[in-house]
C-alpha cells in the first residue's frame, strides 16, 4: 500500500510538472526583438520611422488593439492575426511638426493572450534645438532706482555654424548686448534705461534672428520683457 501511495505520489509530481512546462510553452507567445527605439533627429528631418520585430511562438497570437500616446504617431502592421513560427514588425510614423529637445511616445497593444494581454512599446527621440532661449521671459520691479541686468542663454544644437544676424527690441527703453561664452552658446544682457519723466514699459518683444548653413524652419525667435508693479 505504501509503496502504492508512493508510485501515484511521484507520477502526480510528474504530471504537474509536465503541466508547467505546458502552460510555460504556451504562455510564451510573442518575442520582441526590442520594445524601445531611440533616435537622434537632425535639422531638416520631417518624420522619425521606429520598427519594432516580433516572433510569434509556441500558440497563435491575435493582436486586437493598437493605440498611440498621441495624433502625430500613427502605426503600420501588415495583419493581427499571427501563427507559431511566424514573424511580423510594428512601424511607428512620429511626425516632428514643431517640436525640439526630447520626445517620448508610447505605442499600447492589447492581444487575446489571457496571460499577456497588453504590451508597451516606446520611441525615444532627441529632436535637435535650432535656438533654445532660457528664459523666454524677463522680469523687472517699476519704480527701481535703477534696473539690474538681466541674462538669456540662446543655446543651438548647430554649435558654431549659427549666425545670429540680430536682436532688436521695440522699445529704446530697454539696452541690449550679446556675447558668444561657447560654442553652442550666447548670452544676451538686457538692462531697462528709463529717461527721467518717462513711464516705464509694460512690455517689450525683442526679436532674435538667425541664420545657419543648413536648412531652417524657424529663423525668427523672441523673448519677453517685462515691468510689473511691486
């Protein structure tokens, strides 16, 4: 009887044993190749491609949804439906428009794996700044004696091939000068000059423009000064 009991003991060990392996092979459905791309964009560039492979295994694989973070990525698959053995590609489109410095966009599957149903996906792009100012605004107290200086760093991902051509205001109120202090930087200094008897300004725009050997889609940026009562 015991040696019975010790027989079923171990086939039972067996079998559930064999029953993990089972459920492992069958949960382990789609390998990904990557589940992050990270691109470095250059000036000019319209539209950042990210591929990520997959390899279906062990159990068909169904992908239901896609969804993207937002309405400038847009995702091309040539089906849902996937067999054991077979390989296929999500191709993400991010559209640049505008945008500068870092970007993160997340593509969210949802598939018919009870185990696994959703997946993450990420494209990381550094979108190179053609003229970061820092910082776009600028403020002063009304009514000082006098007014201290003030600085802005334009900073550009061009380095030494930006050209800045000007920097105006519209107001003579307000003084400025401008210094390269490295390769990929200017500081410009603004200080108010306010005549005696003259009301100081609200607001003043001033107006930096540039130039580069490369192709640009923005040349004019601005920063805004401000007085504001104390």
């Amino acid at each position: 009887m015991k040696r019975t009991c010790g027989r079923l003991f171990v086939l039972s060990c067996v079998l559930i044993s064999l029953n993990l392996v089972a459920t492992l092979s069958v949960n382990a459905k789609v390998v990904w190749e990557r589940t992050v791309v990270e691109y470095q964009a250059t000036l000019g560039e319209s539209v950042v491609v990210g591929v990520f492979p997959f390899r279906v295994e062990d159990k068909a694989v169904t992908i239901e949804s896609i969804r993207t973070s937002c309405g400038c990525t847009t995702t091309k698959l040539e089906k849902m439906s996937y067999g054991p053995g077979e390989t296929g590609e999500i191709v993400a489109h991010f559209e640049l428009g505008s945008r500068v410095g870092p970007q993160q966009k997340f593509i969210s599957l949802k598939t018919n794996d009870s185990d696994h149903p959703s997946q993450n996906l990420e494209l990381k792009v550094y979108i190179p700044y053609v003229l970061k100012v820092n910082p776009r605004f600028v403020y002063w107290n009304k009514g000082s004696e006098s007014y201290h200086e003030q600085t802005v760093d334009l900073i550009s991902d061009i380095g030494s091939d930006l050209r800045i051509v000007s920097i105006t205001s519209d107001s003579d109120q307000l003084k400025l000068r401008w210094e390269a202090v490295e390769d990929n930087t200017h500081r410009l200094f603004l200080r108010p000059e306010i005549p005696e008897g003259e009301t100081p300004f609200f607001r003043v725009i001033i107006k930096i423009e540039i130039d580069a050997p490369v192709e640009l889609k923005q040349r004019v940026f601005h920063v805004y000064a401000f007085m504001k009562s104390s």
